[in-house]
C-alpha cells in the first residue's frame, strides 16, 4: 500500500488502546455496555422476607429473642409515629454528611498535591498510605476519644477518616486516567499551568472523585451505626443500643431494617447524582433503565439533602447538651420513649 493510499485509509475502530504517560488510555467513544437489571433482583429478598415471617407464625423461632417481621415493622412504625425515629435517622445522616465533608476537603488536595504536583513523594509515601487506609477505623475510635473527647467530635473524625481513603485513591486514579493528549492540547493553545488543572484535570477526574466519595459514604454510615453506640445520645447506632439496653428486642430489628432501607435509600441517592452531574459518560438512560435527571430533580434533590443535614444539625446539638447534662432526665426521656 502507497504513503497515499494509506492516508486516505479510515483508523480502524478496534485498534487497542495506545499506552500514554505508562497508562492505556481507552479510546473515545468505546463503553463497556453492562446488563440492564431486572425487577427479578429482588425476589430473592422478598423470599427472605416472607420465610423470616412464616417461620415466626409457625412458633419456629423464638420471639424474645426473633420477633417476626410484622412486629419488627409495627415497632418501626410506631417509632416513626412518635416522631423520634427520623430525628435518629436525620442526625445519623448528618453526621455522615458532615464527615464526606472534612474528607473531601482533606483528600481531594492531597491526592491533586501528591499526584500532580509531587509525585516522586507519592511514590515515597505509596506503602505508608496504603497501610494507613487498611486500618480497622473502629480500632482507632478510642484513639479519637482520648484526642477529641466524649462528643460530636470524635464520631465525625472517625467517619472522616473512613471516608477519606476511598475519596484519596479515588482522586488518584481520576489523574492517572487522564490522557495527556488533552493536556497537551491545552498547553498548545496557551493555557498555562493552573488553566491546565483547573479546565482538563479537575474536570477529568471528577468521576472518580465522585466514585471515590460514594464508596467512602456507604463506608462511613456503617461505620457509623458501631460509633453511635459509644458516647452518643442520639442517632440510628445509639437507638439500637438503648433498645438491647433495655430489652425491647422489636425495636432492635425495627431500627435495623431502618439502617438497611437508609443504606440502600443513601446509594440510590448517590447513584442518582452520579448520573445527572456526569451526563457526558454515557448517553440515554442509565444502566438500570431510568431516566437521567434533568437539572430541576438535581436541585430538588439537593434541597432535600441540605433540609435533612439542616434537622439533622439541630438534632446533634441537642444531643451534644444532653450529653453535657445528663442530669436532664425528662428531656433525656423524649429520644428513648
């Protein structure tokens, strides 16, 4: 084949990804396309459901011990009828939203001042901050105790260190991908340093900052559930541990299924964002065959999001007095009955 015919050949569409800066940057256009999921999903956990409340109506399993799951939802409802159980949940979700917080101001700079403008000291500190980020977070809870004290403080700074991992990786794996073509496009064009990180850095490894942050949320509200049961008198973690305090074992499962429904309710919310602030990933609907969010459900959603942080801060502060004051018995009564 001549020089010319050559030229005037199309690029094939399966050449495999060039290696760019030691990284194999996958070519534009290219997705992998995964398996929409099926409403049969969650058969399987109905069918835990219903044999959980036929073996209990069949007097199989003891109901001191294993309320059915009729019971377990009448103490949840009741719990909601009093009102006492969304302020839990609330303050609960407050102070995981306060820990994503101080873990993306700490992460994401030190992942961008390790990864893009120091590297070599990366390199250096790469096994002392992946040792770092597989320790136990509930072992080191005493530790932020003894630091920061019997208080809001320390339970915020346990979660933000469990969220502050996942966010740091994430970050970094966001400027590993990046492809240098673009950055060098940039600087053809005149951008300087800071236009260069600012418009083609930020905004490439923004997905995985936020792949990062979501997997550090999800980290840090079951985290969470253990903190609140040490020094807390309030939140999720806290109500099942003065339910088992005092034996009222239907509540105990009832705030469970709550922390479940919450869990799950929290990654469909993040996966809800996900989609609408990263259209450009991906086009049409999402894996699950929902629509994208438009930017009207994006801000509802986060007006609703900044309305439960807002209850959920006044729950804490309230907590943080009774805290303070123990003495305060009947006030203390309103979180507990």
């Amino acid at each position: 084949m001549t020089p010319a015919a050559a030229s005037r050949t199309p690029p094939s569409k399966n050449i495999a990804p060039v290696a760019l800066g030691g990284k194999a940057t996958a070519q534009r256009g290219m997705r992998m396309t995964l398996p929409r999921r099926s409403p049969t999903r969650f058969l399987v956990p109905a069918a835990m459901l219903a044999l959980w409340e036929t073996l209990s109506r069949l007097g199989l399993l003891d109901p001191q011990f294993v309320p059915g799951l009729a019971d377990s939802l009448a103490a949840a409802l009741d719990m909601t009828r009093r009102a006492f159980l969304l302020t839990h949940a609330m303050v609960s979700l407050a102070r995981v939203a306060l820990a994503l917080g101080l873990a993306l101001l700490a992460g994401v700079p030190l992942a961008f001042s390790l990864g893009h403008a120091w590297p070599g000291a990366f390199r250096f500190l790469e096994p002392l901050l992946r040792v770092l980020g597989q320790i136990n977070p509930y072992c080191l809870f005493p530790v932020f105790v003894v630091v920061f004290g019997l208080g809001e403080a320390a339970k915020i700074s346990v979660l933000a260190w469990v969220a502050l991992w996942p966010i740091f990786f994430g970050t970094l794996a966001g400027l590993g991908d990046l492809d240098p073509v673009l950055a060098r496009a940039a600087r053809g064009m005149g951008a300087g340093k800071a236009s260069v990180f600012l418009k083609v850095a930020i905004p490439a490894a923004s997905p995985s900052i936020f792949a990062g942050a979501r997997t550090g949320v999800q980290m840090a509200f079951f985290i969470l559930i253990a903190a609140e049961m040490t020094g807390a008198t309030a939140g999720l973690g806290w109500l099942v541990h003065n339910a088992g305090a005092m034996f009222q074992v239907p509540r105990i499962y009832g705030a469970g299924l709550v922390i479940v429904a919450l869990g799950l309710g929290l990654n469909r919310f993040l996966v809800f964002l996900d989609r609408g602030l990263f259209f450009w990933r991906a086009s049409g609907p999402g894996q699950d065959g929902l629509p994208r969010p438009g930017p009207l459900a994006l801000a509802l959603a986060l007006a609703a999001a900044l309305i439960v942080l807002a209850i959920g801060l006044i729950g804490m502060a309230r907590a943080e007095s009774l805290l303070n004051d123990p003495s305060v018995v009947p006030e203390y009564r309103v979180w507990t009955e």
